[in-house]
C-alpha cells in the first residue's frame, strides 16, 4: 500500500520509473535547501538532492505504459534495483513510482465550507482540503494526486494562501488525478513481489515537469510533453501548480514498428535504423543518401536491401506529426491551452529524435525547448538526458512532501484528545 508523504524526507531516497522501453531507478541523499539554489524558488523549497546509485533495465512486460506480463516486469525491476542498490551501498525497502498506464484521469473540483466569519487557519485549510473526498465518484478509479490549485473566500478568486483572512465561505479549486484502480493494484502488486513498498505514485508528466522546469516556466504557463517509448504523456503547469494532465497511448515504439513493416525488417534492425539515420524533417541531400536494410527472416549473410534516406523520413514524419496533432487536439478540448501559454518543454526518450522539436513547434505553433534534468546533482552525462527526466522528477517529488498539500502546521494535540479537548475543537468551528 502506498504510505503518504507526510514529512521531509532526509537521508537515501530511492525512485522508480517503469517504461515501456527502459526501467530506471535512481536513489539519491537529499541535504540541506541551502545548499541548491535551484530548489530554493518559491515553488520548490526542498533540499538538495544527490545521485548516489543509478541501475536501468531494458523494459520487458510493458506494452503502451499498461503491464503485459508481471513475470518478466519483475525480472527487470530487480536488475535496475539491484544495480542501483550497488552503487549507492544501500538496500532499498520503499520507491516512488511513476505510472503512465491505467488511464489517468484528471479533473478540477471545486468544494466549499463554511467559517463563519471568523479567521481562517489551519484547521479550516484541512476541512475544505477534505471536503472534496466527501464527493468521490471513484468507481474503479484510484485517487493518485489531489493538488489545491487555487482558493477562494466568499467568492472572491486568486486566493493563494487564504490564512489570517476572514469570511463566511471558504472554497478550493482541486486538481484531482485517478487512475485504474486494477492498473494500480498489478503495479503494487509487482512491487510487493519484489519486496519493495510503494512510497508514493506519480504520474509521470508531473514528475517529468518537476525536474526539467524553471520556477517562471511553471508560473507564467508551460506544457510539458514527455515522449516515452509507448506513451506520450503531457501536463499544463500554471501560477506554481499542475493544472492538467493527460496521455495517449502513441510513442517512440510505434516509429520503430512503422520502420520495420514499411521496410519489412526486424524490429532490432529497425530501431537501429531510427536511431542512427532517423529525422523528423527532410533535407536536399536525403536522396542521395543510402541505408542498409536487413530484411526480415534471412540469414546475416544475405545481402541487405538499399534504400534512400527520404523514404525513411517519410515513415517517421506522418507518425510523429499524428502524435502532436492528438496532444493539440487534447489541449484544445480541455479548454487549458490557452493557460498554457505559448510555451512547450519537450522531453522523454524519443523526444530526442532529431527533427522532433522543430516539428512540434511548427504543429502546435508554439516555442518549443527540449527539456533534460536540472534539479538533481549527481547525474552522470549518460543519465542526464531527456530519458531520464520522469525518474530525477520523482526525486524532486519526494524532496517535497508538501507538493500535493499546503504546508499546514501541526493540529494541536488538544483538540483531538479528550473531552474538552473535542469540546473546544466543536465551539472553535462553530462559533
């Protein structure tokens, strides 16, 4: 079961992103706020964090972001840990995981309560906080993020912390993720046969924009497009908060897969090819450029096929114009493209397909940067890249407890124990 980030965590911190295409796990010392100014904004007041054991995995098991086969999946998550746990000197019990899979959902919710009149504190943030469960409609759905992205007081809009203000209502906008609960449960389930607890669960466009946005980024309006092997999963970020969040089920692995039927040529070789000669966008010397293609169930001394460069872009360019088209189509239908700005951070994997952000920008015209992590110390430059931006995003997620909730000061003890103390707490509401 997954256990609740109730405080800043110190000491090791262990990650854990599950791909379609790789499985990575990352653990890391988080230390003093003082000594990354990176964390240090407004949005993000955690320590600094630092890489100590790295270990990934081919993914086996994994199929568009949803488990296939819970046998295989295991394998690979014991390798990537085990290789993480010996560098780091460290036995792990507990990870965050990420999840792409099982359809997240996400919507806003607005709740209200009464204060009446009197000044909001603490106890009140809790009550409208809580509010919005007393409303669940979550059949077959588990909640994954609940985020306060807004208050207000009798009406009254663009209220960022309500305490010390009066009124007679008190309401919250809240960003509320599910996900299938079945997904969830097979992900737990996994883990548990690993021996490993789930810490926390995160989906994974969040985490991605945890790691690779700057403070004004997130306040001003971005949208965070994370190209995975088999999902591209995508989320708005707006004044400090995710806003929005989606995915469809389109990703690097469907490139390779059109590569290797237009080619008639092993799923191997076809990667090969996309990642050694594959582009986005055409050039003038594309024609005259040659590939060879091994084709399909013949022996390796067979000669291979020749064929020019252009048609390979021909392939790559239709399905990767398809998949920002889907995210743009999403965007508009949401209604929060607009708040996004005109700013998009593209990372992931096959973000890194040459030709892709020019591309994007042109289909969803708009100014398109790729994305790495630059809120982790520690990484080495082989784990540095856009691949790697979800599982150094848990980490920042995990340096800040606070990121789903407010940060509330402790209930006084009184008003939960005993007589009086439940007395005071009833009239303290009240009246």
């Amino acid at each position: 079961m997954r256990k609740p980030l109730g405080k800043a965590r110190s000491g090791l911190v262990a990650a854990l992103d599950i791909g379609s295409s790789k499985v990575c796990c990352f653990v890391a010392k988080i230390g003093d706020p003082s000594s990354n100014p990176l964390l240090a904004g407004a949005g993000l007041p955690s320590g600094s964090i630092r890489v100590a054991g790295i270990g990934h995995q081919v993914s086996r098991g994994v199929k568009a972001g949803r488990i296939t086969d819970v046998d295989q999946l295991e394998a690979s998550i014991l390798n990537a840990v085990h290789a993480a746990e010996k560098m780091a000197g460290a036995e792990l019990r507990s990870v965050l995981v990420n999840i792409s899979g099982g359809w997240p959902a996400s919507q806003t919710v607005g709740v209200e309560v009464s204060v009446a009149g009197h000044e909001v504190g603490d106890s009140d943030l809790r009550r409208v906080l809580d509010q919005w469960r007393h409303l669940e409609d979550l059949e077959g759905q588990d909640l994954i993020h609940s985020i306060p992205i807004g208050f207000t007081i009798d009406g009254t809009n663009g209220i960022r912390d309500p305490r010390g203000m009066f009124g007679e209502t008190l309401g919250a906008h809240m960003h509320v993720v599910t996900a299938n609960s079945g997904a969830v449960r097979t992900l737990s389930t996994v883990l548990g046969r690993c021996h490993l607890d789930m810490d926390a669960l995160v989906v994974s466009p969040y985490a991605s924009g945890l790691s690779c946005l700057v403070d004004d980024e997130m306040d001003l309006g971005v949208t965070v497009i994370d190209m995975g092997g088999g999902t591209t999963s995508f989320a708005v970020f707006f004044d400090g908060n995710v806003v929005y969040t989606d995915c469809i089920p389109v990703g690097g692995h469907h490139v390779t897969n059109d590569i290797a039927r237009g080619f008639s040529t092993p799923i191997l070789a076809a990667e090969r090819i996309k990642t050694l000669y594959g582009s986005a966008l055409p050039s003038p010397l594309d024609d005259q450029e040659t590939i060879d293609v091994p084709p399909i169930g013949e022996e390796d001394h067979v000669q291979p096929n020749h064929v020019s460069k252009s048609l390979l872009v021909g392939i790559i360019r239709p399905r990767l114009e398809e998949t920002f088209e889907l995210v743009r189509s999403r965007l508009e239908a949401s209604g929060f493209d607009k708040i996004a700005g005109r700013r998009v951070v593209l990372t992931g994997g096959a973000s890194q397909l040459p030709g892709a952000r020019e591309l994007a920008q042109l289909i969803l015209d708009k100014q398109v940067r790729m994305g790495r992590p630059i809120r982790v110390q520690g990484l080495a430059e082989a784990a540095g890249g856009p691949a790697f931006s979800t599982c150094a995003g848990l980490l920042v997620y995990a340096a800040n407890p606070h990121l789903d909730t407010p940060r509330l000061a402790p209930a006084p003890q009184t008003e939960s124990t005993g007589l009086f103390g439940r007395m005071g707490s009833w009239l303290k509401e009240h009246f």
